[in-house]
C-alpha cells in the first residue's frame, strides 16, 4: 500500500535484510541433506556465493581459491590488476595511506590507461591454475574489451554500472552499449546489471543476460546511496527482480538467475537474500577479510576511484582468518562471518529446505527487531551479533 510523502508525492514501503526474519516451517532435515548447488551461465558450483569484482577482493590468486574451494570470484578490469603489470606495490600504497590522501592517490592510480594485454594476461593466468575466469567491466568497458575478453577465453563476462538499463540516452558524440546485440554476439555467458526494479531487471532478461545483478548502493565501502540518494533495500529489491524471473520463465521457458549485489556481511544476510528469491549472491567485504585477499585488511568499491565524483570509500575489515575459513569453516569467529557454506546449510535444515528452491520458497516475517532483541550484553560487551 502506497504512503502519503506529502500531497502528489506517495511511496511504496521497502525493506532492508536487517528487517526480516525467517519463520521456521513444519519440517526440518539434516543440514548435511541441503542441496546448494546453482549453475550460472552453465556452470554449476556448490557454493551460491560469488566474490565481487573488487580490487581489494579479487585477484589472479583469489579467483583460483575461489574456484577451488566451490565458489567463484570475478575478475574487475578496469582496475589495478589491468593497469599495472606488477599490482603489488601499488596495493600496498593503497593500504598506506591516510583518509586524507586517500581519494587523490586513487584518482592518480586509476588514470594509468588500462592495458589490454594486460586483461588477456590475467584471464590466462586463472585458466591456466584451472580456475574459473569470470571478469567485470562497465557497459563502456565492455564496448571497448569485450573482443578481448571472448579472445582470451573467459568464461564469464560480468558488464556491471551503478545502474544499467536498456534504455540509456547518450549525447550524439558517443554511441551507447547496445545490451541486447551484446549478448548475442558474445561467445560466453553474460551477467547484467545493477538493477533494482522488476520493470528493468524484465528488459534485462528480454535483452539476453544469463544473469541479473541486483543491488544499488548497500555495499560495505560504497557511498552512491549518501551521495546520488539511490537505492531500493535489498529485500524488496530482490523480491521484485526475482518475480520478474519468474514471470520470464514461464512466458520463455528460460531461467535467468538473480544475484544478490551489495550489504551481505554474514551468514544471516546470505540465507534471507535466498529466501527473498535470489539464487546466488555477491560479496565484498567478507571476503576482503580473508588473509589471501589482495587488498591488505582494506576495502574500496569500484566507484571509488571515479576522476569526478567519487561514490565510494576505504574501509579498514582487517583479516579475520583464511578464505577456506570464511567460505566452509570451522569458523574462529562467533559473529556469522565465518564458514558460509555452513551457515546456509543450517538454516535450510532448520527451515526444511532440501534445495535452493524450496529455500526461496520459505516463510518470510517484518521483524525490526530481530538483531537487538535479547542481545543487550551482546552489545554492551561487543560479542557476537554486539560487535
């Protein structure tokens, strides 16, 4: 039901993961029954979660691990990795650097042209460790190396803006990403995306993507929300995208996989996303943590950088264990930000849920207090769901 802002202006209500809880059903399994298992762009993998494409999250080491451990990491391209041919000393004066230094080291970093070797480089390097090569560049970025990309034989090619639609006005000197002849003529699987409307994320799916990402503005380290005042709340933003698969899969007879981009911290965060209809997420800042992670302890979106206005920031995460640890456990935290994988099968159990689908399928409850209630010596002492 829509609310009055004020006269001519109504609004619908939406709702944050933090604001939902998920009922228990009639039936529970053994957590070890729960099947996790999804497949994107053809390929399957046991772990639903993805590691952003992120300089502080993702590298030629990371993507491998990733691939290892049952999970994926996509690749950013117009980052560090393909500006630089050795990144290592440029991510430790990333890491160096006071608040105050930061956003102009950035910008000066960032404005080294973007080698396309380089990005072939990087693709080899991670196939050739048997890693899966799934990379991210923007829809200018895409126009500009998505031959490459398909060249150097990735296996997934991510084309990610702040927002991305079909519908883009350009001015007449530069010629917009066609999305859906993009898709076509791509030899590999494309992922669109940030959305998070229904009626974007349909244009979306009728354009060709494999994939939808939905999500503006929640990430850890990104600041779009406080500065262009854009966003929808995660809950509401992948119910309404997923909804809009739905309806595509049962005109077309394809299925078009939701991913939750953006806000996901821990385990809690993960399952709700499903239950809301997601079918896999994305993370940053978790992963970020882990001792392999290419960022130091720190964290910085892919907007941070921007030469004009930056919509992102550093944030210190610190390293809290190894990234076996983080995905699959035995968790050294007590806070739901270690072993992933076994929170999700948990849950599922707890909520009878043999398979993914029937985890999108669980009761859902508008529960505000659902992370304070009973916990006041967890806050006070910064234990566990305190900290």
């Amino acid at each position: 039901m829509d609310i009055q802002i004020g006269r001519g202006k109504t609004a619908r209500r939406a709702y944050g993961i933090d604001e939902i809880a998920l009922v228990p059903g009639t039936r529970t399994l053994d957590p070890s029954l729960a099947d996790t298992r999804w497949t994107l762009g053809g390929i399957e993998r046991e772990i639903p979660i993805i590691a952003s494409a992120m300089d502080g999250v993702v590298d030629v080491r990371m993507a491998v691990l990733l691939s290892q451990l049952g999970a994926m990491g996509v690749l950013n391209l117009e980052g560090i990795q393909t500006r630089y041919e050795d990144p290592e000393p440029i991510l430790d004066r990333i890491a160096s650097v006071g608040k105050e230094e930061f956003v102009g080291l950035m910008q000066e970093l960032y404005a080294k042209p973007i080698q396309p070797e380089l990005i072939e480089k990087r693709i080899h390097q991670i196939k050739s460790q048997g890693g899966i090569a799934a990379v991210s560049a923007t829809p200018v970025g895409a126009a500009k190396y998505g031959e490459t990309v398909a060249k150097a034989g990735a296996d997934l090619f991510f084309v990610q803006g702040t927002v991305v639609s079909t519908d883009h006005l350009s001015p007449e000197s530069v010629t917009p990403l066609d999305l859906a002849k993009f898709c076509q003529e791509m030899p590999i699987p494309v992922i669109l995306g940030n959305c998070v409307t229904y009626e974007v994320s349909l244009k979306l799916m009728k354009a060709g993507a494999a994939a939808i990402m939905v999500g503006i503005g929640p990430g850890a380290a990104c600041t779009s929300r406080g500065v262009l005042g854009i966003g929808v709340p995660q809950a509401t933003a992948v119910a309404d995208c997923a909804a809009a698969r739905d309806n595509f899969y049962r005109e077309t007879g394809k299925y078009v996989s939701i991913i939750a981009d953006g806000g996901l911290v821990t385990g809690g965060d993960i399952c709700k996303c499903i239950a809301c209809g997601a079918d896999g997420v994305m993370i940053g800042s978790p992963f970020a943590r882990a001792n392999e992670a290419p960022g130091r302890g720190y964290h910085w979106g892919m907007a941070t950088p921007s030469p004009v206005l930056p919509r992102g920031t550093r944030i210190r995460v610190g390293s809290t264990g190894s990234l076996e640890q983080i995905l699959r456990g035995p968790a050294g935290l007590d806070d739901g930000t270690h072993n992933l994988l076994g929170a999700l099968k948990t849950s599922m159990g707890t909520l009878g849920a043999k398979d993914m689908k029937e985890m999108q399928q669980v009761e859902v409850a508008i529960a505000p207090s659902l992370l304070t209630e009973g916990k006041v010596y967890q806050k006070a002492q910064q234990l566990g769901m305190g900290k």
